[in-house]
C-alpha cells in the first residue's frame, strides 16, 4: 500500500511537472485548511499477561481503527525559484471497537483455563502529525496552482488500549462472562515521511480551492502497562479539499 | 454420630423476631407508633421478615412524620447524637447518626442517619427497636464479662467491655456486656450475659477475603487451595464454595478433639490451620481443604448437589488430632486418631495421621495422612450424603450398602479429577491406595484380593464389623464397576456387558439416584438392585445399556 501510494504520486509529480509551458509562480506562498478522508485502516493487535489465581493468563485484543475524517492545515513559502519549503499539521482521531479474547486461571484448578471473549467499544485513536515539507510550485495555467511536497514527518500517537478484562465468574468457575475492558491511554512521538501535492483553483487573486492528497506514515511501538510495547501503524493516504490563501 | 459444628458470626437482628403488625400495635415510644407509617411497602415487607423497624420515608409527608419523631426520641433520651459530621460533597448539608439508647444503655445495631440543610432533615434513614423490657443493671460485672471473654479467646483484653442491650432472634432483648477480642487469627465480638456470664452471640469482625493459595499435598503434587486472608494471615476457610468449609489444625491434642466431637468444646478461628505466605507446606491440612472441595464440586456437577445435605451445610474437616511423633504414646487412640479417616455426622470429617516413618502395617504397608487420599476423603463426605438421604442404616446388608456408596462415590470421584491409570494420583478401582502403600485397602475390581467376597453368596455373615459392612461392601463395588468396565465375575463367572468408561456418567447417576433418593434406611442388596435398576429406567430408559448393565451386573454379583 505505501510503496504503491508513493509510486503513484511520483508519476502524478512527473506528469504535471513535464509542460514546458509552465509558469512558475510569482506569489510568495499560500496557506490552506483542509477536511479530508484518510481511507487506511490501521488495524493492529496485542497481547498482555496477568497474573491471576498462582497463574498466568493472556487477553488477546484485535484492534479496530478505521479510516476517517482528517483535519489539515498548513501553508509554504517558496524561496527560490519554484522550490520552497512549507509545514502542515493534521489531525486524526476516531473512536472503534476491539475484540477481546481472554484466558483466564480457574481459582481452583491449575491448568483449567476459562476461554471468554468480549467486544469494547470506543476505543480512542488520536493522531497528530507535523509534516515538514520541501516543496515545488507549479502553476499550469491561469487559475490553477499546484504545489508538489515531500519531507519528513512527526507523528504523535494516542491510543487507548485495553488494560485489563473484567469477568464475571461464579462458582463452580467453570466458566467466566466478559463484563468490562478497562484501558489506558498511551501515545508516543515517532518520526515518519509524507509526500503529496496540493492542486489549487485561484477564484481570486488571493483565495482560492484546493484538493489535497497526502500520503504519510508511522510506525510506532507504544510503550503500555507491563513494559509491553504495541507496534502500530500511523497515517496514511488521505484526500480532501479546502480553501486557499495566497500571498 | 451428629455434631452440628458452631456456626459462627450468625446476625440475630436478622433473624425472626416480631412482625411489623404487632410492632405497630406494641410499639412503646407514643409518637413512633404513627411513625410506622415511615415505612414505604418494600421496606414494610422488609421490616415484617426481620423483625425490626426500618425507617425509609418514601415522601415528604413521611419524612416530616419521620423526622419529627426522631427529634421525639431525642428529647426523650432514646436517640442519642453520636457524631456531627459537615458534608465534604455537598455543601451546607450535615450530616448527624443518633444510637438508641434503652434506659442509658446503647442497643446493638440500632441507629438512625440524617442529612440536613439549615436545620431542616433532607434524609433519615434507620433502625430502631421498641418494646425493650430489660433490667438495665448487670448482676454480672464489667471485669468478670471480660475474663470470661479472656478464657474463651486464649487472649488478654484491655479495653473495657461495653453494657450493650443485645436484641435476640426470638424477639427478645438482653442485657450483654458487649467485649472485643483480638487475636492472631480474628477479631470478635462477644455479647455476655450480664446477668448469667454466658455468652449469648459472637461474630468475627475481622474483615476477611478469599485467597488463591498453593499448596503441596501429601503426595508432593502442588495445587490450588482456596483460603481466607485477613490481618496479614492466611486461613483454611474456603470462601469460594458455596458452603463453609474450614479446615482446623488441632496439632495433635486429641483430648481437645474428643471433647469438640462430644460436643463439650467449640473450635475457634484460633483453631483454624493457618499459613503467614499462602504457600501451604502442612501436607494434611491441603489434601484435607483441597479434597473436600473438590467433592463438593463433584457432587454440584455431577449430580446438582448443593453439599452433603443439599443445602450446603458447613463442611468442617480436623487435621492432626493426634501427631505421627507421639504415636509411642498414643496407643489408645491409635485406631481412631491415627489409623482412619472418620465421618462424624454433622459435616464433621477427621482425618488420622497415619504412621510414622518405620512404622507399617503387618503387610509391610506404610500409611500416610489419611487427607492424601482423594477417594478417602470423598468417601468420607459421602458418608454424610448418605446421612441427609437414605440414611442407610449402619450395620448388616444396609451397611454394607451404606460403605459401597461412600467406595462407589469416592471411586467417581476419583475419575471425575485424576487421570485413569495405576500408581498414585491415578483415578482406578483400588480404595485408599494413595496413602496405604503399597495397593489400598479395597478392590472394586477384585474384591477377593483383598478378602472381601464379590459375590452374594460369599457374604460375610458374622456379626464383627457390625455384620461385616467393610467387607460386604465388595459385593455392591463390584456390581458398580462391571456396570461400567464390563468383564465376568470371578465367583459366579457371568459376563457383564458395561456401559464402558467413556459412559461412568451414567452409572454413577444411576447409583446415586438410587442411593439418595429410593432406597430405605434398611435397604438390602435385594432392594439396592432393584432401585438401581429403576434408577437406570428412570434416567436412560427402559432397556437401556445401563438398565442392561446394572442388571446383569447385580446377576453376576449373585443378587437377584
């Protein structure tokens, strides 16, 4: 999925970059503000242990975390030529489901797990990233203006992850019912890349629309409870559209 | 034998007592009579079954008769403020508990809670006794209550006992001295008599929890035991199963044991065996705790039996009456105390601590703690089923029936937790062969081995062993395993077509069924076939493989 992402902006780059005809710009820059839909999914998984009646028991949790809406802001400079360097902010969070699946000690017999499964809901997933750009500015014809960008990222991840499975159990403890998950927050900065290209249409001299495509991604290992870490992945392609400010 | 064992920490405020009727008619306070009114139809329902009066308001008129009734009591003496306390959540509440008092006396468990804003009652919420009619002058001092209380918690006291008026059970009020003992084991409340010196009630107030222990039995396998901890310490009070099961270490004073099972001495938690790390290293006292809850479990699985009487009674099992190391000097006790595990009545299962090292029987066996056998232990309990069933009589053919159902069930029992196979550990068809080594006591498979007969008509017919229950007892073990394992009789020679392992289930049913439930405490093997083979219609149909297996097999045995 990245190495096709990246591939297919490259060929968009090369593709609008190629017109001999082109303007370069003559505006200093511009900024945008931009909804858009980030269409990865970024499933991913853990396991933890307990300890529980002498002895260990696992909880196996499958993650959720669908694409969505994200908020994007940003802005560049050019500083020489058509070459210039810019930064953007966006913003991910959305909230799923996850999938427990539960071993649990029986508290009178050594060896006899209990199996429980059980599904939580609402599961916070925040992403906030920087994307440092370096960029080229484009302008094919008249009103529209593109502006090709690339560099590193810095993603900051929020994650709720499940901490601890309730049960409910009586005797004879044969057999245990999920009630509850716990979960703690955790997050973690981690450096990633971005590359995409910001096509705009100019209404005015000064204000224009845009469409936006961005494709940037982390992979992060979150420290959780226990000294664990839960490897997962950030971003993503998204798209969307907004407005324009040039200056 | 039957010993009810003390069942503490009983509440008597909750039990009997008067209805909310003859309250309402009796009630002493002139002003709360009306106040009976306070109660809303839940809490009225609630008050008629516990025989005391529960102040609930349910509206504003309620309340403003509720309150205004309270501060009746008040002038009168009756409620007292204890405490005056600003609310840390809300703000400008406060919040007042006022304690019953009778004649300058305090009356256990009797308190009213109010909340208040500006003097107005926004809440009250308690329970108070009327009608009390006890002289408040004790015969019996403050010093001899506590010195009673000293003697029977082994403990010193410092704190001086408090006059209480105690209400019973029965509806009625005593006047106790109300004193707190503090032990290694537990905290208890003791109510004295004040005017006889007799302890009336006591409870624990050490709160306590359950607790997942390991422990090492006495054939050196680990395992799980399910304990209480409270106080930093550990105790053999299984919390987890429905019924009470405690196991007490009486480290080797069987005096002590003897007068318990005669009923002159109550144990106490000081009694309780007791570990300070939840790792459990005394031998007996986990295979005995363990063992009995495990055939606890058995029975609620197997058969959806809550217990030995089916509603749960209080299991008590007692380790080490006497000690391996003084068994030179116990040789009057042996029998009992060292050489068998014995079911008392009433819950009551002791176990022996077998030999010492060196020591063995006259065929060279050795004979270990007689809790280290899970079929002993089962067998045990079921003695009790047997009594809160068909109380099978204990002597002759009834007997004998009696014994095979406690070898039957203890054998199931057995396969129910352990893998099949020879050796220790091992579910198979020998008695007691965990701790008699080598080779048990017993052979459901050949009877004969041992020199029980395994068949009718070599029955035992003399009057030893009260008509020879141990020993005719082989007669209906073999009958049970041929039902299940199939084979041929080795008297008679009849083949018997088994249900086969993998189908127990349904022949231990079967001879529970008929065992608890059909047959008459003077039951003989004629009749236990015949109930067994109802048992096998009633549960799988006639003409059933375990109606076919249960009746050739009680042919092969030679009862008819």
């Amino acid at each position: 999925m990245r190495a096709s992402m990246t591939v297919t902006l490259a060929a968009l780059l090369a593709s609008c970059a190629t017109p001999a005809a082109a303007q370069t710009w003559t505006e200093r820059g511009y900024v945008s503000v931009n909804g858009a839909f980030q269409a990865t999914t970024n499933d991913f998984n853990d396991r933890f242990e307990f300890e529980k009646d002498l002895e260990t028991g696992t909880t196996d949790v499958d993650y959720r975390v669908k694409g969505g809406v994200v908020f994007d802001a940003g802005g560049g400079v050019r500083l020489w030529k058509s070459l210039g360097a810019g930064v953007a902010v966006s913003y991910f969070t959305r909230k799923d489901p996850a999938a427990t699946s539960t071993r649990s000690p029986h508290p009178f017999f050594m060896n006899q797990f209990r199996d429980v499964t059980g599904d939580t809901t609402d599961l916070t997933r925040t992403e906030t990233a920087v994307h440092v750009q370096a960029m080229y500015f484009f302008n094919p014809s008249g009103p529209l203006r593109v502006v090709f960008s690339g560099g590193p990222s810095f993603f900051n991840v929020e994650q709720q992850l499940v901490s601890t499975v309730v049960l409910t159990e009586a005797y004879p403890f044969d057999t245990a019912d999920f009630s509850s998950a716990r979960s703690e927050k955790v997050k973690k900065t981690a450096p990633a890349f971005n590359v995409g290209a910001d096509v705009m249409w100019m209404l005015s001299r000064s204000i224009g629309v845009g469409g936006i495509l961005r494709f940037s991604r982390a992979s992060i290992d979150l420290g959780a409870a226990n000294s664990r870490t839960v490897s997962v992945d950030a971003g993503g392609f998204y798209a969307g559209g907004g407005l324009r400010v040039v200056f | 034998m039957s010993l009810p064992p003390q069942v503490p920490g009983q509440d008597p405020l909750a039990r009997g007592a008067r209805t909310f009727r003859r309250r309402q008619a009796t009630m002493a306070c002139a002003g709360a009579v009306a106040a009976a009114l306070w109660l809303s139809p839940a809490a009225a329902q609630q008050q008629a079954r516990q025989g005391r009066l529960t102040i609930a308001p349910a509206s504003r008129d309620q309340m403003r008769d509720a309150s205004s009734v309270v501060d009746s009591m008040r002038r009168g003496g009756e409620l007292r403020l204890r405490t005056t306390r600003e609310d840390p959540q809300v703000r400008g509440r406060t919040h007042q508990r006022l304690d019953q008092f009778y004649r300058g006396v305090r009356v256990f468990g009797a308190d009213v809670a109010q909340q208040l804003v500006g003097g107005e009652v926004v809440s009250v919420y308690g329970n108070v006794y009327d009608n009390i009619d006890v002289d408040p002058s004790p015969s019996v001092d403050a010093e001899r209550a506590r010195g009673i209380v000293e003697a029977i918690a082994g403990t010193e006291i410092g704190h001086q006992p408090e006059l209480t008026v105690l209400p019973r059970e029965d509806g009625a009020y005593t006047l106790t001295w109300r004193v707190r003992a503090v032990t290694g084991l537990d905290v208890r409340e003791y109510f004295v008599d004040a005017q006889t010196g007799g302890v009336v009630f006591d409870y624990s107030d050490l709160q306590t929890q359950s607790a997942v222990g390991r422990g090492t039995g006495v054939l050196g396998d680990s395992k799980k035991i399910s304990v209480s901890e409270g106080g930093g310490q550990f105790t053999a009070t299984d919390r987890l199963r429905p019924p009470n099961v405690n196991t007490y270490d009486l480290r080797g004073d069987y005096t002590r044991a003897i007068r318990y099972l005669n009923q002159l001495i109550q144990l106490t938690t000081n009694d309780l065996a007791g570990d300070s790390d939840n790792t459990w290293t005394d031998t007996a006292v986990v295979d005995a705790h363990v063992y009995v809850g495990w055939t606890y479990d058995y029975y609620f699985k197997r058969h959806a039996r809550r217990g030995l009487d089916n509603r749960d009674l209080p299991l008590v099992n007692i380790v080490h009456p006497a000690r391996r190391q003084d068994f030179q000097t116990n040789f009057s006790i042996v029998p009992d105390f060292y050489l068998n595990a014995g079911y008392y009545g009433g819950g009551v299962m002791v176990y022996g601590d077998g030999l010492p090292v060196g020591v063995t029987l006259v065929g060279g066996q050795l004979v270990d703690y007689f809790s280290g056998a899970l079929d002993v232990v089962a067998h045990e309990l079921t003695h009790g089923v047997t009594q809160y069933s068909s109380n099978l009589i204990y002597r002759n053919e009834s007997g004998a029936l009696n014994e095979a159902f406690s070898d039957i069930m203890g054998t199931a029992v057995e396969f129910f937790f352990q893998q099949p196979g020879s050796g220790t550990l091992r579910a198979d068809y020998l008695c007691g062969e965990d701790i008699v080594r080598p080779g048990g006591i017993r052979s459901m498979e050949n009877p004969l081995a041992f020199g029980d007969p395994d068949h009718y008509s070599r029955r035992f017919t003399g009057t030893a062993d009260n008509g020879g229950v141990h020993t005719n007892s082989g007669i209906a073990n073999q009958a049970f395993y041929l039902a299940i394992e199939g084979g041929t009789n080795r008297t008679s020679g009849l083949a018997v077509q088994g249900v086969g392992a993998s189908n127990r289930e349904q022949i231990e049913r079967v001879f529970y069924r008929a065992f608890t439930q059909l047959l008459p405490a003077n039951a003989t093997f004629s009749v236990a076939r015949a109930a067994t083979t109802q048992a096998a219609r009633d549960l799988f149909g006639a003409n059933s493989n375990a109606e076919r297996a249960v009746t050739q097999a009680w042919s092969a045995v030679g009862v008819n």
